[in-house]
C-alpha cells in the first residue's frame, strides 16, 4: 500500500523537472550563444575585412607587436619593412592592426 502510493508520486515530479531542464538547457544554449559566439564570429568578420583592406605603404602591428610597413602582399605572407634595409615575412593573418599613416615616423622620433 504504501509503495504504490510512493511510485505513483514519481513520475509526476520527475515529469515536471524534465520539462524545467530542458528549458534551463535551451536557456543556457541561448546565453552561450549571446556572449561568446556571436561577439566572436563578429571579430572574426572584423579581421577578415580588415587584413582585404591592406595595401601597399600600409603601416601594420603584428600579433608579436612588431611595427612596419607593408612593401608585398600575396595571398597569404605578407612582407614589412620594419627598419631601413630590414624586410620581414609573416603569414598574412599574424597583421592584429593598421595604423595610421605616419605613425612609425612619429613614434621613431621620440
């Protein structure tokens, strides 16, 4: 008698809890989603357009903080001259930044 009091009482609540975590779960998927893959699919985009927009004579930072000017371009290297005489090869995606045109001059000034 009481057992099957017991078991009747079961499934109802473990229905209900069912529902209350798929929700927490979908919940959860949305948030994820909202704050990091959305704002990292954005940078990405960002990137993209900005590594297209490089010409030549642009001044560039690399993801190693190395500063200089952009004397070729294929598709996928990149070639800076980063002081007088002094060319460098990078892969085209390690560029994180331009910067305005002068900038090298102004900060070798200083």
């Amino acid at each position: 008698m009481f057992i099957s009091n017991a078991m009747a009482a079961e499934p109802a609540s473990g229905a209900s809890g069912g529902y209350t975590s798929l929700i927490m779960m979908v919940l959860f998927g949305v948030v994820f989603y909202f704050l990091l893959i959305r704002p990292q699919n954005k940078r990405q985009k960002e990137h993209k357009s900005m590594l297209a927009s490089i010409e030549k004579g642009a001044e560039v930072v690399t993801s190693g903080g190395i500063l200089g000017k952009v004397n070729k371009i294929s598709d996928n290297f990149i070639v800076l001259n980063v002081a007088q005489g002094v060319e460098m090869k990078f892969q085209k995606h390690a560029v994180t930044a331009t910067l305005p045109e002068g900038t090298i001059k102004a900060i070798n000034k200083e």
